[in-house]
C-alpha cells in the first residue's frame, strides 16, 4: 500500500509539472446540449485547456461533432476515451445516474473529473465519487458554473465589507416550462425539479452565507413517485440567515436571486445564467446602483478553476467536489417526502 501510495503521488506530481507546460486536454463524455450551448465555446482559444476527445454512444455523432468544433480526437464508446493516454481530465455531462460510474472509471485511469450537477443520486454515490478520486490522487470538481463568475467574487466582497449589513435572506426563483419527454422527469435517472434547479438555490445559500443550514424545510408537488415539478423550501443558516428557495418545472421562465442584509440588498435578475456583459442591482435606502460587470464567460472561468485546481493538486475557492451541496439537497428531498 505505501509503494502503491507513493507512486500513485509522483504520478500526480509529474502530471503536475506537465500542466505547467502545456493545455490540459480535456475529453468529454456525451453529446450533451450543454456541451454545444455553453462548454464548446468556453474551450474554443482557452488559455490553459483543450477539448482533446469526445466519446458518444453513436459513433457517427461523435465523429460529426469532432468535426464540427475542431476536436482532434473522437470515440465510439466512453471506455475508449476514459483510457486514452493523451486524455488528462473529463468532463462528465451526462445524466445524473451515470456520473457515479464514470467518475470512478475516470479516476481510476488516472483522469482528473469536472462532473455536472448534482454530483450524485444520493448522498452514498456522492461520497463513493469523492473518496474514489481522493483514493486515486485526481481532482474531482462539481461543474457549478456561476460561482466562478466575476460578479460572485465582487458580491462576497460586499458581503465581508458590510455593504448589506447583517445578512438575513438568501432567495432564489427557478423555473421553466419541462418538456414532458424529458429524461429529467424519470425518477431512476434522478429526475424532478430539485435535482435540476433547486441544487442552485442550495448552493448559492451555502456560498453566500459561508455554512450548511441547520435546519431545513419542504414541500412539493409531484408528477410521479419521486418526481417533484415544483418545490419550495426553507433553510435555515447560523445566526438566523433564512434560505427561501422554489424551483419548479411547470412554471414559466424565472431564474433571479436575491442577497438581502438589514442596510442594503444585491439582486441578481439574471440568476445563474448571466449574459456575456451582467450587472447587479445594489440597492439600500438611498436608492438602487446598478454595478455593470466586465464581460466574462462564466463557464471558461470555470474551466480556468479546474485547470488551477488541478496545478494545485487540490480545488481552488470558489470551487467545491459536491459532496456537501449533495447532503443538503437529500435532506430537502426527505423533509419533502416527509410531507406527503
């Protein structure tokens, strides 16, 4: 065990000293929507990555995609870019109940893990994930996209220099109308409107106020057993920071957040899915300022994170594995079932 542990650490210390030389070369497993609406862009001229591989069911579709965006490499099966050697990290953006399986089979090759929320299907996989990777020497980051934006920084800032007060609310809406097709809506695939929107009201609530609530309250309404369409909860935080959080499936198009202190509120009408150029609304008795944030693409900052992350050997602020957000999400899911 200890030459298996010293090896494995002068591997990761190698692998180390070559991202400090060149591109991490990224492979990705699945062709997601979100890869072409947000992940494809953020790789394109990337400073200090590359999207090196993709693999897809369907060969074809994966050859045509590699086309499309440039990638040099492509693959028929998820097995073949997992234990290609020219492979440093992958991206996970499949479906919630394959992340377990293809986490531990990319740490296991030596792979260093961006996986899409919610890291797991439960709290069990979520540890099994991180404790895989920490086993197996690889960084394992949650792909939360907003918190690696410059307007998060600055808000925590504001927080810290007492630009709201003392904080007292966390509140976020999420929603859009599902279509009822969707994978999202199978409960064995960890469907419901939690999983996909409430985990962002769970960990903005936990960015912001820097603690795991200590209690937490919920109610929902369902499609089937374990497929919540809409949810509303409560979480309550140290000092009495109250968390008030809906995600819904069958409500119209909302995605804002609010940051509530006793002098002053921030609000984040574009939630988690700012435009190129964002602002935020700063407003306190004397009236509202609207701060107007540099361009930033969220998802490469993101990336960024990852590559540095990775230099390190450990997850850099304000990145996280998942574990934590995944603990709270099971508790809302239970008080909500609780409920029926």
């Amino acid at each position: 065990m200890l030459r298996r542990g010293r090896d494995q650490k002068l591997k990761t210390n190698n692998r180390k000293l070559c991202f400090m030389s060149q591109r991490l070369r990224i492979g990705i497993l699945g062709c997601a929507r979100i890869v072409r609406r947000s992940i494809a862009g953020a790789l394109k001229n990337h400073p200090s990555a590359t999207w090196h591989g993709l693999a897809g069911r369907d060969a074809a579709t994966a050859a045509a995609w590699a086309h499309e965006f440039g990638v040099p490499k492509h693959y028929g099966s998820y097995e073949a870019l997992v234990s290609d050697p020219e492979i440093d990290a992958v991206y996970l953006p499949l479906p919630n109940e394959l992340h377990r399986p293809w986490a531990l089979a990319a740490a296991a090759a030596g792979k260093h893990v961006l996986c899409e929320k919610p890291l797991a299907l439960d709290v069990a996989d979520a540890e099994c994930i991180v404790e895989g990777c920490r086993a197996a020497g690889v960084v394992m980051m949650e792909a939360f996209m907003w918190r690696h934006h410059p307007r998060v920084a600055l808000a925590r800032h504001m927080i810290a220099d007492g630009k709201l007060g003392a904080l007292r609310f966390v509140k976020m809406d999420f929603s859009f109308p599902i279509d009822l097709g969707d994978w999202r809506l199978d409960a064995a695939r960890g469907g419901g409107a939690l999983y996909d929107l409430g985990c962002y009201g769970i960990n903005i609530s936990r960015l912001f106020t820097g603690a795991e609530p200590s209690e937490v309250h919920a109610r929902a309404r369902y499609r089937s057993p374990g497929v919540d369409m809409s949810l509303g909860m409560q979480l309550t935080f140290p000092d009495g920071v109250q968390a008030l959080l809906d995600a819904s499936f069958e409500c119209p198009n909302r995605n804002r957040f609010e940051l509530i202190g006793t002098q002053g509120m921030l609000e984040f009408l574009e939630g988690v899915l700012p435009q190129l150029e964002s602002t935020i609304h700063y407003k306190t008795d004397s009236g509202t300022e609207v701060i107007r944030i540099p361009a930033a693409d969220q998802y490469a900052e993101m990336i960024s994170c990852f590559v540095r992350s990775v230099a390190a050997g450990r997850l850099e602020t304000p990145a996280e594995d998942g574990l934590a957000n995944m603990r709270v999400v099971q508790q809302v899911r239970d008080a909500a079932l609780a409920e029926v």
